[in-house]
C-alpha cells in the first residue's frame, strides 16, 4: 500500500514552481538583452537591409540617368564646336 507524503508533494510543487520561476526569469534575460542589442545598433546608426537596397536601386537608376545624359551631352559640344566655327568663319570673311 501506497500513501502520500506531504513532504514529497511540497517538494515537488517548490521544484515546480522554481521550474516555471527559472523559465520566466529566462524569458525576460532574453527580452533585456534583445532590447539592449537593438538600442546598441540603432546608436551605431546602421543601415537595415532592406533601406541599403532601395539606396542602391535608386543610385542605379541615378547612374543611368546620369550616363544618357552624358551620352546626350557629349554629342552637342561638337555641335556647338561646328557652329562657332561657321560663325568664326563668317566673321572671317566680312
């Protein structure tokens, strides 16, 4: 015949509650220490992931746009250059 202990049921219900004690206190180390990170890398001002890429779409585009405009730019000064010369030239020969 089997009979129950108090002494073992309060043990077990100390252990218990020392078990649930020790996963709370886990849960809120982690959340402390999570938070701390995180106000460590916003005070090192870095640049998330997905902030970094729409950066360097943007200076893709930038970069096109600026070579078309480059490209646009370099025909005319020879235009420019022609036309001096027909205006020099005209000039000239009044």
């Amino acid at each position: 015949m089997q009979t129950k202990n108090p002494i073992f049921d309060d043990i077990s219900k100390i252990a218990n509650g020392a078990l649930g004690f020790a996963q709370t206190m886990g849960e809120e180390a982690k959340t402390f220490w999570q938070s701390k990170i995180e106000q460590t890398l916003l005070d090192l001002d870095l640049v998330r992931r997905d902030e970094y890429e729409n950066a360097l779409d943007r200076l893709k585009a930038v970069e096109e746009k600026l070579a078309a405009l480059e490209a646009k730019l370099s025909d005319k000064p020879e235009v420019k250059k022609a036309s001096t010369a027909k205006t020099v030239a005209k000039k000239t020969v009044k």
